[in-house]
C-alpha cells in the first residue's frame, strides 16, 4: 500500500462523527424587467458550462376552463411548432444535447430547457418559438389526448388515484377547479382550436416570469433580453385567489372498488395558508408525522404494526389556506385499523413529553439537510426561488426555515399539533374493496 495515497487505516467499526451544518445562505437572483413586462430572473453559478432557462406562464390547473385544458396545452408546447414540426424539432434538441420538459402547477405552466452554454444562442430562438407559435397539429393533439384519455383511464384503477380525487371533493367542494377531475371521454372532446385560444390568452407579457440559470454569460443576458422583449402586449391574465369551504367538522366517504387487492387511504384535515407566521413551524410538525422514513407514522404503521409499506404526511400550501394530508395504503382488512393509528399518532403529538431528543435532533438535521440540498446547483437554487410566485413563499422562506429548523423544541412541535391538528375536523376518504363483517 502506497503511504503517500493513503495515511491512516480506517475503523470501519467505529461510526463517523455526525457533524451539525453550518451556515446556510440562499444567494438571491437578479430581477430585469423587460420593456413589454416580462420579469427575467438570473442567478449565475456553477462550474459547468451548462444553463436553464424556464418560462412560467400564468394560468395553471386553477385557471383552466375545462378540466386538464392548460396541462394538455403546455404538454404539446413539446410537439412542434408552425415552422418546426414535431420530428424536426426533437431532432435539432437532440443534436444539440439538449433537454426539455413542461409543468403545470396549481397557476402556472412553465416550459424549460437544458443546454450547454454553446448551444444556447442556437437554442434561443426555438424556446421564445416553442412558447409563443405552438403548432397544435390536428392529428398531433388527437394523439395526444387519447394517450392522456387512456394514462387517466389506466389510473382510474388504481385505489390510491381514486382516494385522492373523493378526498378533494369531499374538503374542497364537486365544482372546485382542483377537485375537478375529467372523465377519459371528456378529454377527446378538446380541440386544437380550444387549445390554441386558450394558450393565447395565457400570453401576457406582464405576467410571464423568464428563469435563467446556470454559468451565465453578458451575451446570453442579453440574447434573452432582446428575444422576449418584443412579445406583444395582450390582455391581462388575472389569477383569481382560490376559495375553499370553511369546515366545522369532518366527513368520510368511500369508493367502491371491488376487485382491488389493496385500499388507498386520504385523511385531510384543513389548516392554514402559506402567509401564516405559523406556517413554516406547522410544517416541521406535519414532516414528524409523516415526512419522511424516521417519522412517527413510518415507525408505528409501517415498522411496527407492518400496516403498509410506506405512509406520507405533507402539508399542501396555498396562499390563505393549507390542508395536512395523510396517505398511504393498506390491506382492506386493516383500513380501519390504520386510521385509528394514524389518528393516535396524530393526537400523541400535542404531547411534548412524547418527544425524545434524539427526534428532535433527527427532524432538525433532516430539515437543514433538505436546505442544503436546495443549495447544490444554481438550478436547484433557482427553482426554490420560483416558488416566490409559484406557491406565494414569503420573502426570507429559506431562511425562516433554517432558523425555524435549528431551534425545533418539543415544545414548540407540540404547540403546532395542538392548534392545528384538530382530528375533529378530520376528513376521510378510502378506495378499495370494502368488508363484510
């Protein structure tokens, strides 16, 4: 063995040292406002010679006028446009190495690409193309819609989809625009016509946001600049705020599924919004729960009393309001057993002496771990600061976060569960194949 590559034997029966992390800063991007409206946002890092840039279009699932309109719209963004078709422009993103892909959230849709920086300036112009001269091809979006026609067919057989969609009606209302689901049938009723219009209006220049990412030169600032800046104004698209019913209790609702092998379980119970000063303390409690493998609901339902292979907890984040969701699935035999351990876990938590340091300490790394892996790549980092406007994050999200996530207490975590996970107002929906005592 070479003493000069390796100078000290290791013990490998000795476990390292578990260090606590550092400082952790979140640099913030560069905002230009382009002549037309549009807000270019830009963060340079990394050492590799690759870029992304992102646009975020207003309108999402919320704004759709019918059902899975703008999440089809945004998918065929992929498929051509008026002077590329569909195989011509896959070609030219695979020659250059390139990868593109499309979100729709709760408001937006958004394109992005990923290249390196020598292929930018040639990519340039087919991205601003991509988003402003869709083709929308006739037999293009007939395929496309009987693929998503038999994707949602397919998922209408499984208990966990289902579940999801009862438990969204039953908090948020039948006609709420996100517990809106449509039917297979329905979705080969859109035309392209509907798509296009559609897409259009969703063309205003002041409430497009740019994402550009990555080891960013001067030439590709401004390349970008001039290519968005002339997209014409149009009418504003608004983002109307989401309203949801307000509860005094609980439901339960079941879906019949006969022939399933499993049942899917929801449990929500409606909590506060994202601008809460609450918010982000009552999220480090919904994670102890349920968010992630060492969590009380992983250690007792799936460990312990073997229930299921894995139960989630998350806190879905709205403007003005919030939901805790629980979800898993489990054998129809045991669906009831495993609500009523959901809800003890749930009701444990506004104990503080129920809570072990070593917990605390683990939720604690557990969270600033997460945060550090926000700060691998100038991507990552950008995509934390999109939430801005994609989820109504409030300013220094990142480092309320970290500070919320360094001073965890029993104490404190309790405090959360006894003001917000309030199981008298526990909603219920299971999917499966029910039993017969």
């Amino acid at each position: 063995m070479n003493p000069d590559i390796i100078s000290e034997t290791i013990d490998r029966t000795t476990a390292p040292i578990v260090h606590d992390m550092g400082p952790l800063t979140l640099p913030d991007d560069e905002i230009v406002t382009l002549q037309n409206g549009i807000s270019l946002h830009l963060l340079s890092g990394g050492d590799a010679e690759v870029s992304r840039i992102k646009i975020l279009l207003p309108g999402g699932i919320a704004e759709s006028p019918v059902p899975q309109l703008y999440q089809m719209a945004n998918s065929l963004l992929l498929e051509g446009t008026h002077t590329h078709p569909s195989d011509e422009l896959a070609d030219i993103l695979e020659y250059n190495g390139a990868w593109s892909g499309v979100d729709t959230s709760t408001h937006h849709s958004s394109l992005s690409l990923y290249c390196t920086n020598d292929t930018y300036h040639t990519l340039l112009p087919l991205v601003r193309e991509m988003v402003t001269s869709p083709a929308f091809e006739g037999e293009t979006v007939a395929n496309a819609l009987r693929a998503e026609a038999a994707r949602l067919d397919v998922e209408n057989h499984k208990v966990a989809y289902r579940a999801a969609c009862a438990i969204r009606t039953l908090v948020y209302g039948h006609d709420h625009p996100l517990s809106t689901v449509p039917r297979p049938e329905q979705l080969l009723d859109i035309t392209p016509s509907a798509l296009r219009d559609s897409h259009e209006k969703r063309l205003d220049p002041k409430g497009i946001h740019i994402y550009l990412s990555g080891r960013l030169s001067d030439s590709m600032i401004s390349d970008t600049e001039r290519m968005f800046s002339t997209i014409p104004a149009r009418e504003e698209f608004t983002l109307p705020r989401l309203q949801f019913p307000v509860h005094t209790e609980g439901g339960r609702v079941h879906v019949e599924m006969p022939d399933s092998l499993q049942s899917g379980v929801r449990l929500i119970i409606p909590a506060i919004g994202r601008i809460h000063p609450d918010y982000v303390p009552l999220r480090m409690a919904v994670i102890a729960l349920g968010g992630y493998f060492g969590s009380r609901l992983m250690l007792n339902i799936r460990e312990e009393k073997g229930l299921t292979y894995g139960i989630t907890a998350s806190l879905l984040g709205y403007k003005h309001s919030g939901f805790i969701s629980v979800s898993s699935q489990t054998d129809p035999s045991t669906v009831d057993m495993l609500i009523e351990e959901t809800v003890k876990e749930i009701e444990r938590m506004k104990n503080p002496a129920s809570y072990t340091p070593d917990e605390v300490t683990r939720l604690s790394r557990f969270m600033l771990s997460e945060l550090a892996g926000v700060l691998d790549t100038p991507f990552s980092r950008m995509d934390f600061l999109q939430t801005r406007i994609t989820a109504n994050t409030p300013a220094g999200y990142f480092a309320i976060q970290e500070q919320t996530a360094r001073n965890l207490s029993p104490e404190r975590l309790a405090e959360m569960a006894e003001k917000y996970f309030n199981t008298e107002c526990l909603f219920i929906a299971t999917a499966g194949k029910s039993q017969v005592c």
